[in-house]
C-alpha cells in the first residue's frame, strides 16, 4: 500500500507538472522537502530526547506500571496478545493520553517509544505486527480532544464563536477512533494481511 | 469565549508542566536517581531521530512534489458534482483530501477557507471539526514505523485511512446537525 500510494504520488504530481507547466516548481519542492525532512528530524531530536529521559524516570519510579494497571482493562481488549505488564502497554497509554490532550510535542516522541517497545515482541523484523497496526489505527483516527489549532484559525479570523466546534469534533474523533479500531481488528483477520506468507503460530 | 479559549490554553500549557515537574518529584519520592535516569533515558534521542530521515524524506518529498504539480486543485475541479451532493465547497473537498498528507497544508486550506467564507461560517466550522477528527496518517505511518525500521505495514494505512473516512463522514453528519 505504502509502495503504491508513495508511487502514485511521484508520478501523478510529475505528470501533472508537465501538464500544467508546472514543473520548475515541483522539482523546487522536491529538493526543499527532503532538506525540510532532515531538519525536522533534527529539530526533533531534542523534544525526543526530553521525553525520553522523563519516561525513564516514569519508568524507574512505577509510575508507568501504576498507570499500566489502571487503564489494563481496556488496553488488554485492544492488545491482546501483549503480556501483562509489558512496557508498550504503559508507553502506548501515556501517548494516548498526549494526544487526547493535543500535547502532540510529547505524543510523538512517546508513540515511537511505544513502537520500539511493540518491536521487542515482534519475531519478524521489518514487518509490522498486529498490534503496531492497531496502535497506529487509533493514532491515526485522532484522538485529540480539542481541535486547538483549528480553534486558533477561527478565533484569528475573527469568530464570534471560535470553540463551537469542540463538541461536534469530539463527536466525529470518537466515530474515526471507533472506526479505525474496528477496522485495524477485521484487516487483521484477512489473508492477504497475513504477517508471513508461512506464518504458523503468532507470538 | 475568547475567555474559554485562553482557558483551554492554559489548561494545555498547565497538563504539560505537571507531566514534567510531575513525573521528576514523583521519581525522587521514590527514591530514584532523577538525573543519571533522565539523562540515560535521553540519550536515545538522537538516535531515534536520524533512523527516521529516510523515511520522513520519502514521504516529505513525494508530498511537496504533490503540493507544488497542482494535482489537488485538478482533481477538485473535475468532481463538483458529488461535492454539491454532500453540500461541500471545492476548498473543503480539497482539505479532505490534503489531510491525510500534510498537516500544515490542511492548516493552511483552512485559513484560506476562514478567509473566503467567513470565520462563522459553515464551511469554515465543516473544514475545523474535520481537522479535529482525521490525521496526518501518512505521516504519522512513516515517522512511526521509521523509528523501528518497519517497511512492510501491512494494513495499517488502510485502516487509518477508513478511520479518517469515517472522521470525515461522521464531521458532515454533526455540523449538519448543529450548524446547517
């Protein structure tokens, strides 16, 4: 899918251009965004490297595990198959709730941490589990309480009412959450999305 | 209400502090070394953030490349009719299909949308609540699974495509209930 989306967009966007003459500044957006890339990752290095160091801490104290076996009911219906205890269900809890609250500098760096936990139980590298695409579904459906960005484009435009928008938003973002669960858990059943072409038993 | 906004900022700026300050004092009450701790823990920073060159660059490119060819407006023009149907404007169909690719890109529509209709009005409140319950799944996948070195996703784009489907379906039904 990645293959096919990554491709469509290389060669649609360069057809296009010739197209529509507008090829001088797609080659221009081409080189600027690989340079962008580079310096987001750099520029991310050190909010990642904050988060890191406090989730150690969290980590070394218990307060990660206390957390853990307060929200385990709901986190052992998604992730069945992760041990009890199991780092990536705290790590996976604490982004959850950053991106509930918008805190999306500290969900970043806390949802790779949750896949890097999610790898140690992954017995084919490369390869994405069941449950890196189930945490994946629902981060991608948004989980974000507030649109505030949003809410801040309104308000500069000079709204009279910048924050009616929450409600409906929090009524969409749970039908997209519920949706992307639901989906994540049928995907996972069909052959196709088979881990391993000669996959006997799952870990 | 521009009270209730500056409340919720404050509200976010106050949750981040406490998981700062909070998850250090909490530490040193239980006898944790805070420091040497943070500090180690920090160290994979760096690391982390060159694994995911690569992948960011794959996707920033391919994005930047769509942005700048014109696709979106081409595309958004050769289907008004559906739009119509859903009783959307080309620039909220066109924040549809952006958003999935680009978070500052969908932004920046919106501003345009804020702009052109009005900050009250239905289309810029529709384009708002679809911003608030869909994702840069694009981008998330790519950081994500760069981080652990995962090329074969299997279904997840898939399904956080659907779940961005449904957040913009669901996003039409309630602001027509509420704003229409």
């Amino acid at each position: 899918m990645l293959n096919i989306i990554w491709l469509v967009l290389l060669v649609g966007s360069a057809a296009v251009a010739v197209f529509t003459g507008q090829v001088k500044e797609v080659v221009l957006a081409a080189t600027e965004s690989a340079g962008s890339a580079f310096k987001l990752a750099l520029g991310f290095t050190g909010i990642m490297a904050l988060w890191l160091g406090l989730m150690r801490i969290a980590e070394q104290s218990g307060l990660i595990g206390a957390f853990t076996r307060w929200i385990s009911p709901l986190m052992q219906f998604l992730f069945p198959r992760i041990p009890d205890g199991h780092p990536a269900l705290g790590s996976m809890t604490m982004n959850i709730v950053a991106n509930m609250f918008g805190l999306s500098n500290a969900a970043t760096p806390l949802g790779i941490r949750a896949m890097q936990d999610l790898d140690t139980l992954n017995c084919h590298k490369g390869t994405a589990t069941n449950e890196m695409c189930m945490f994946l579904a629902i981060n991608t459906s948004s989980v974000q309480l507030v649109p505030a960005s949003a809410i801040a484009l309104l308000a500069a435009g000079g709204s009279s009412d910048p924050t009616v928008v929450i409600f409906p938003a929090i009524v969409a973002t749970c039908a997209s959450t519920v949706a992307g669960i639901l989906a994540a858990r049928l995907l996972s059943g069909l052959r196709r999305f088979r881990q391993e072409p000669s996959e006997k038993a799952e870990p | 209400m521009k009270g209730m906004q500056e409340l919720s900022a404050i509200a976010s700026n106050l949750i981040f502090l406490s998981f700062l300050v909070g998850i250090p004092v909490y530490g040193f009450f239980k006898g944790v070394r805070v420091y040497e701790s943070f500090v180690d823990g920090a160290k994979e920073g760096f690391e982390v953030a060159v694994r995911i060159i690569p992948y960011l660059v794959a996707i920033l490119v391919a994005v930047g490349m769509f942005r700048a060819s014109g696709a979106l407006k081409l595309i958004t023009e050769a289907i008004p009719g559906v739009l119509n149907a859903l009783g959307l404007s080309p620039e909220v169909f066109s924040l549809i299909l952006i958003r999935p690719l680009s978070g500052a890109a969908s932004l920046g529509l919106l501003g345009e949308i804020v702009a052109t209709h009005g900050p009250d009005s239905y289309q810029a409140r529709l384009g708002s609540v679809i911003i608030g319950s869909t994702e840069t799944t694009l981008y998330v996948v790519a950081v994500y699974f760069g981080a652990v070195m995962v090329t074969r996703v299997r279904y997840a784009i898939h399904a956080g495509l659907i779940a961005d489907a449904v957040g913009v379906l669901a996003a039409i039904a309630v602001c027509r209930l509420f704003f229409a």
